[in-house]
C-alpha cells in the first residue's frame, strides 16, 4: 500500500527545536522518527527503533556526530549504520546492523522530512518567519475549522482576520503539529499577538474536539 504523502515533505519541528546535541520524538505518515542534530550541526531523521532491543531511539543521547540509544548504548551515524557496541568495544559492528534513515532538508527555519522521493524541494515560505511550536489535540480539519480558513498547497493556513499570521500543519500520529509563522520584521507586540491567538484557537478546536467525541 503506498504511503500517504508520498512523493512530498513533511514539517516536522522548528529548528530551534533541535539545538546540536539533541534528539526528540517526530512522527509522519511512514511512522516514528528520532529526529536528531550532532553536535556539528547535522540534523539526520532514523527510524526510532534500536534493531538490537527496540528501544526508542528517541529516547537516547547524541554524542558528537553519532545517535546512541539509552538501553546498552548502540551507537548509529547519520548514515545509520551501527559504529559502536559498547559491550564489545573491540568489534567493528557490520554492515548489516543500522537503522533507517530518511532525508531532511532544513529551510526558513524549518524541518522537513522526505516522504518516500519527492520531486521538488520543501515549499519556501521565504515571506515568513517561524515563531513557535504547539501540539495541538485534534485533528487538521478541526484547526482549520476553527481558524475559519483551510490550508493552503504548501500547507499554510493564512489567519482571515490576521492575515500576517500562518499556521503550517502537519498530522500526526495522534494530534497535529501547528508551527507558528508571521510576516517577517513584526513588531515584539504583534509576536505576542500571535502567540495568543494561537494559544486561543488551539483551545477553541480541542473544546470542539472533545465535545464531538464526547
């Protein structure tokens, strides 16, 4: 069955979520990723499971340029391939231990995982610049609801009533990730406008969510 998305990006996280020497949980439509920066800079998408336990690679710790996982520290490059056994400290893992990785492209403050190959680059958002983060409880379709406005073909979704404010979506697993654009050289004041507003609308469309499910 192909993979919803195919052939397209996903957002995934801001890059100030990922400072050098950090890993944190992402998810899109071909399942979880460790999402992790070395300490050089480099941000590399694996799977986010260890072949060796199944632990969470999402869970572990970054060491210079290599991804370790927190149960018996196997260490992964950002080609994947398993550099480190600790127990054996000796032994040059082979080939055939590693992880998969996808590809990641960081634009406009902003990181996007491959799905499957895409043709184009991420959709430049050059306009904007990024705020913030939020997971928000509920579906696309109920942010766009209470937005009062749908998204766009590069994903945006332009705020009717504060046009300067965006909201790049991305579904996940079991909530969506809202990224928080505005208009590049707005004012202090306005970048805590929209902080609120945002803040607002993500508690207008879990309310909806909720009573739906209810």
């Amino acid at each position: 069955m192909p993979l919803e998305g195919a052939g397209s990006w996903a957002p995934v996280a801001l890059s100030s979520d990922l400072p050098p020497g950090t890993v944190i949980p992402a998810w899109t439509s071909a399942g979880s990723i460790a999402l992790w920066r070395s300490q050089s800079g480099r941000a590399t998408a694996s799977s986010d499971r260890c072949p060796h336990r199944g632990m969470r690679l999402s869970h572990g710790f970054v060491r210079g340029e290599a991804l370790s996982c927190i149960y018996h520290g196997w260490s992964y490059s950002v080609s994947g391939g398993c550099i480190r056994i600790p127990a054996h400290p000796d032994l040059v893992p082979p080939d055939s231990i590693r992880v998969a990785v996808q590809q990641v492209e960081e634009s406009g403050g902003i990181l996007w995982i491959a799905i499957g190959q895409p043709a184009m680059r991420p959709p430049q958002l050059d306009e904007l610049e990024p705020l913030r983060s939020l997971s928000v409880e509920t579906t696309v379709a109920a942010i766009e609801a209470a937005a009062g406005a749908q998204a766009d073909a590069r994903g945006l979704i332009r705020l009717p009533e504060f046009p300067w404010i965006s909201l790049l979506l991305a579904a996940q697993e079991k909530h969506t990730l809202v990224l928080l654009m505005i208009e590049k050289h707005r004012s202090a004041a306005d970048r805590i406008t929209a902080s609120r507003i945002v803040e607002s609308l993500r508690r207008t469309a879990e309310e909806r969510h909720r009573e739906i499910a209810g």
